[in-house]
C-alpha cells in the first residue's frame, strides 16, 4: 500500500498557545460585533479553528470553546442555527463533500452536537438525545472514515481537509463511547425503519457504510466485528434480498438470469422479494428489474412479489391497466422504494373511492412545468425524467401518509396537511398537487375567497424544502406561503389564528370546537383543568361515549427535551386513541419531524413500535400526552361530559405540564 494512502507522518499535534490566542482572539471579536451590529466575522473564526482540526488535542480544543462558539453568535443566520432541523444525509454530505468553509462549519456544529450529546453543553433547541441520534446517523453514513484509509477524493481535498475530517470523526467515535458501534448503529437503521418513513436515502446509506464494515471485523473491538442476523437483514434487503441475486452480480447479470429461470424458481424470487420489503421497509434497486421482466412474462405474478394481501391483490385486478402503467412508468431501479408504496396504496384499497383512479391517471399525462421539473432535477438529478421521480413519490406518499415527514420544524403545518389528505383525502392531495407542478402555483379558499400562492411572498420557512419526497419538494412552498396568508388574514380576532385557519386549511373534516391551553396575548395558562378536561370528553372513549376518532384531526404540541426543557410548538395529528397490548388507553398521533421516537422528560418516551403502533404512529398514554397537548380541534356535537373525566388522571396531566413547559405560565 502506498504512503500516500495515510495522513503524512511526522504531524506535530500539540496545541500551542500560539494555535488557541487566534481562536480565543476571534470569538472574542466576533462577539463584540454581534452585540453591536449584528453581522458575524466568521470567517476569522473559521481560519482559526482549521489548524486545530489535525488532531485529538485540538479538537478537544474546540469542544471546550463549544459554549463561547456559541454564544458568541458563530452560526446565527445559517442552517446550523438550528440544529434540530438539521438532515442527517446532508450534514453527512457536507462534512465529506462541502465546500471548505461549509465543511469546516458543519465539523464544529458536529462538535456541539457532541457536547450536547455528552450533557457538556445545553443548547436551546434540540435534546442530548436528539443529538445523539443525529450523531450516530451521520456517523453510520461515514463509517468507511473510521474504519479504512482514506479514499482518493478525500485525501486530494483543498488544504488536507479529508484528514481532518478523519480525524474529527476518530474524534466522535471515541467519545461517543460505543462499547458495540457497529450493533448499536443498526438498531438505529431498525429504529427510523419501524416508523416506515417515505425518505429513506439516507437510511439505505447507513446500510452500506455497516455493510462495508461487515467485510472488515477487526475495525471493531468485542462483538461488533461478528457477523449479525439483524444488520444481515438490513444489507440483503438492499442488495441481495432473493437467490438470483444473492451476490450482488449487477443488473445485465441479474436480467440473463430471470430469462433462464423456470416459473418454480420465479415464484421463489417473488416470495423472497415480498419477504424482505414488508420485513424492512426497504426495496432493493434488483427488484424494479424483476417486476419489469414480468410484465412482459407473467404479470399474475406481480401481486406476489408486491407481498399483497387478498385486499390488495383483489385492488390490483380490478385496475390492472392502471397499476400497469404506473409500474411501467414509475419503477425503476432509481425509484424502487415506489414498489413498497405501490403495494401500501393498494392494501389501503383507497382505488376503491371513485376519484382517485381518474385522479392517477391525470398525474400519470401530467406535463410539469419547468420550475417544477427544474426543482425536481436539483434534488433527484436526471438519471430518470421529473415526471418519473413524481409519479414514484406519488406512489410513495400515497402508500404510506404517516411517513411523510420534514425536520423543518416551520413547514410543520404544511407537511401535516399532505399527510392528513394522503390518508384521508387522496383525490384532494392529487388535485393539489397536479396544480403546483403543471402550472406552478396553488389555489385555495378561505371564507369565501380565494389565496393564490403565486400572489404570496415567503411564508413561514424561509428557504425551499431539502432532502423531501419529490411531491413535498412541489408542494410545500406554495402551502406554506398560503397558511402564513390566511394566519395573517386571521390576526386580531382576539383567538388564536388556528381556530380558523386549520378547519379552512386541511379540510371540512376538521372538528369546529377549538380549544386552547394558553392565553393568545400573554402566553399564560387559561383554565387548563377545563381544557384537560374537555380534551378528555372528546376524545378518550370511556367518557365521550366510546365514538373513534372518525376522521384524523390536526392539534399542536409543546415540545420538550428529556430535561422538560420547553422547546417550542409543533404541529401534530391526532390519528386514533385505542387500548395497547396491555390495556393502557393510548394516544396514537402523527408526528411530521423525521423521528417520532422522542425523550419529553418525566419519563416521557413517544413510542414508535409495541405498543400497538401502526407503522407511522407515535403513541404515548392519555394523561402523558395531554401534559404536552396545548391546542386541539373537537365536534361541539359530539363530546361528552368534562366533568366525568376522571380526576387523577386530570391532575396528573396538569402536574406534569405544569412542571416542564408550563412552568411560570
């Protein structure tokens, strides 16, 4: 092997004072002028912290000045300032790939991140278990840093930025303290995957770095070099889920093979395509490849390999020239993941509800507009047309409402909406859409007259949607701009703007009763026992005269960390309350963050998965979301008695709300 395949010996890590009088000298001004002016030198900063990125001691350096970066004001204005927004994959990306400053910036919000993790630093907007999370996930993506040399595009990066990248993630792992990495980070892929999110690029770039990491055991001290069932699951689902495939061989080889094989054989690879998707969530690049090859040789056999159930199959044979053409227009090994939406949007048997066929074969002759196609092009490149990127995040979205999700914590409203109208309304989500990609703009009414998105400034997110499904990429800027417009139309009422906004917003299906935990004008507390209580009339079973939810309804949130620490607002949906496995009545509700496995403090954990979840759910107990409710919608005519609530439960709810995020209140 040759030298140049390693960092260049003889490097002097010992961190002078010399290296640290810049960088304190830095901050210092940088601080000074954010005080007065507001504008941030920070590249003086930036130039001072590169030469400690080299080595242990001054990264330590820098994990110490974590506090002063900080306040100091280094990534106000930018992506970084709010860290719980930020994408695993993109941060992943810029770290390995940015441009020198972005790369450099992004190594110390990586630095917080670990301080946070640690309990060294308390930041005011994401949770030490939150950055640890977002740790790991960046950490599986980069995996090959840790464990091998170097690759060529790293070690020819401008000013050895790939060493110090090596460096800082030899950094992270060390202090993150994984007693069993490699075990650890894969039941962080089972963990995002139990929530069946539509994105999972990311997720699949984790199972390849754990992948590559399987092939070099010793990287790993104590178990994490032995082979493992759960991380083999992961890495044959993407790679190799059937025997014509077993070893990875390409798809030129993969398609000689299909042409030799018997119908026998054929059904044993549809059986283990089928396996491996709903066991996963995941969809191999091999699979559009085989579908395809039985569209010319045995479609039967399609509702097999899409793992259907008598519902879906029996959906399947009543369209068939429908689903054909999706598959035919849709499915390709860029666009694989449409094979799982595919056969959700069929078990859903929403093609049953007379719109929605029409409705799919509008989008299917659909021409997008240039500003449409050019978004698409930006995110997804052009391996496939718009129009097929498009139509498979159709599939996708429609497959699975509850996994649509966005970090961006300001699009909330809008990223609710999609998944309220995927579930419940999909000829509404479909006719929404078909207006922002063919002509650019979107149209909706509210009391009685109608808000033009193209007519709208910037809404409530200042910059586009990144690293979204192709239908939220469309959508959400134009949904965003008309929420802010009717908020605004809504201000001065002397309520809150959802009371009218959110019934005019998602749907008529929204409950016109409105309740409110908090006063509008000082944030306090107002009657919060009656809005416990009326929560409880309207929506546990036992005391509003056991009617379901019937239809999905929006509600907000006060976020908190695992310190009860309050985080701010956040919009939910409130999909269903029903008895767990072990007979506690449980809120089920979706969550549009990315990750609804969260740590609220007081031993409040959302949970994703056993507790009766459906994939897409959170869940948690009634009296420990209702701490954490803060607004919501109900029928006027259909509730019950506020007062048969039961009252322990009530007071607990207050007691826990009133000691977190209602504290001072």
């Amino acid at each position: 092997m040759s030298k140049a395949n390693h960092e260049p010996e003889n490097q002097n890590h010992d961190v002078s004072a010399e290296l640290l009088q810049p960088l304190d000298s830095a901050i210092h001004r940088l601080a000074e002028r954010n005080a007065i002016e507001g504008v941030s030198p920070v590249f003086e900063v930036i130039d001072a912290v590169r030469p400690l990125m080299f080595s242990p001691e001054g990264l330590e350096a820098l994990y110490q000045r974590v506090p002063a970066i900080e306040s100091a004001g280094f990534f106000g204005g930018s992506d970084w300032d709010t860290p719980q927004t930020l994408v695993p994959s993109l941060s992943a990306r810029t770290v390995r790939h940015g441009e020198p400053v972005a790369t450099l910036v992004e190594s110390l919000s990586q630095i917080r991140l670990l301080a946070v993790a640690k309990g060294d630093y308390t930041h005011a907007s994401i949770s030490a278990e939150h950055a640890h999370h977002l740790l790991a996930q960046v950490l599986a993506m980069n995996l090959d840093l840790v464990v091998g040399d170097l690759q060529e595009g790293d070690r020819l990066r401008p000013d050895r930025l790939g060493y110090a990248v090596q460096c800082l993630y030899h950094y992270l792992l060390r202090h993150l303290g994984y007693e069993n990495l490699l075990e650890h980070l894969v039941a962080e892929v089972w963990r995002i995957l139990a929530q069946r999110p539509v994105q999972v690029e990311g997720v699949k770039q984790m199972v390849t770095q754990i992948a590559v990491c399987l092939e070099k055991p010793d990287a790993f001290s104590g178990k994490s070099g032995e082979v493992n069932d759960d991380a083999l699951q992961l890495i044959n689902a993407v790679f190799s889920p059937t025997e014509g495939c077993r070893e990875d061989p390409g798809f030129e080889v993969y398609s000689e093979r299909l042409a030799e094989m018997d119908d026998a054989t054929l059904l044993r690879e549809a059986i283990a395509y089928a396996q491996a998707m709903h066991r996963t969530g995941l969809v191999s690049a091999y699979m559009p490849v085989f579908i395809r090859y039985l569209r010319g040789r045995w479609n039967a056999l399609i509702p097999t390999a899409l793992g259907l159930s008598q519902t879906g199959a029996d959906a399947f044979h009543c369209y068939p020239a429908l689903i054909h053409t999706l598959i035919d227009e849709a499915l390709f090994p860029e666009t694989s993941q449409c094979a799982y939406g595919l056969a959700m949007m069929l078990e859903r048997g929403i093609l049953y509800a007379p719109p929605v066929a029409p409705s799919l074969w509008r989008q299917i002759r659909l021409s997008l507009c240039d500003a449409a196609a050019d978004k698409i092009v930006a995110v997804f490149g052009n391996r496939r047309s718009p129009e097929v990127f498009l139509l498979a995040d159709v599939l996708n979205v429609l497959g699975r409402p509850l996994g649509v999700g966005q970090g961006n914590y300001p699009t909330c409203q809008s990223t609710r909406a999609l998944s309220m109208w995927a579930y419940n309304m999909p000829a509404e989500l479909l006719r929404i859409l078909a207006w922002a990609a063919r002509d650019d703009e979107i149209v909706m009414r509210f009391e009685g007259n109608s808000i033009s998105s193209r007519e709208l400034g910037t809404g409530l997110a200042s910059e586009p949607p990144v690293d979204v499904d192709a239908v939220s990429l469309l959508t959400v800027p134009h949904l965003d701009r008309i929420y802010f417009e009717m908020g605004r139309r809504s201000v001065g009422r002397g309520e809150d703007p959802h009371k009218w906004v959110n019934a005019e917003f998602h749907g008529d299906h929204v409950g016109h009763g409105f309740r409110i935990a908090v006063d509008v004008f000082t944030g306090d507390l107002k009657d919060f026992e009656g809005f416990i209580r009326d929560f409880y009339a309207a929506y546990h079973p036992f005391y509003n005269g056991n009617i379901p939810v019937i239809n999905p309804q929006p509600a907000g949130i006060a976020v908190t960390d695992s310190a009860t620490r309050f985080l701010g607002w956040h919009a939910i949906t409130i999909q269903r309350l029903a008895l767990d496995p072990d007979e506690i009545m449980r809120v089920y509700f979706f969550n549009p963050n990315n990750d609804s496995g969260q740590n609220w403090g007081q031993g409040i954990v959302t949970s994703t998965h056993g507790h009766g979840e459906l994939f897409g759910e959170a869940s948690l107990p009634v009296a420990e979301f209702a701490s954490r409710l803060y607004v919501f919608h109900y029928d006027p005519l259909e509730k019950g008695e506020a007062g048969d609530a039961p009252t322990d439960e009530v007071n607990r709810a207050m007691q826990l709300a009133q000691s977190s995020w209602a504290s001072g209140r």
